[in-house]
C-alpha cells in the first residue's frame, strides 16, 4: 500500500487553518533535520490553501 497515492482533505475555518500553520511553524523551529523537510511541505501545502481560498491572515506567516 502506497500511502503517497491517498489524499485527505480537511475543512477548515481561517482561524484554524491559521493555528494549524502556526503549530507546522513552530514544529519546523523545534524540530531535528529528520522531520525538517515534511514540516517545511506541510507549512507550504498550508499556507498555499490559505492564500488560494482569500484567507486573509492577520499577520505574514513566512
């Protein structure tokens, strides 16, 4: 099983997806090289659904 191929998509609100990109962000400050890459792709996967839906965040969140 090719756990690549499954997709899941979550609904969510501006305020959550906004944590949740705050918590990828902090994981990524917090986090050893191992897991570096997947949070930086997560934080990027999030912050690009974010924009794409007109978001508005209230801070920049790079």
């Amino acid at each position: 099983m090719n756990l690549n191929e499954r997709k899941v998509t979550l609904e969510l609100s501006e305020h959550d997806a906004t944590l949740l990109l705050i918590l990828i962000q902090n994981e990524l400050k917090d986090t050893d090289e191992t897991w570096h890459a997947y949070w930086k792709r997560l934080a990027h996967q999030v912050r690009h659904s974010i924009e794409r839906t007109g978001f508005q965040t209230r801070k920049k969140y790079e």
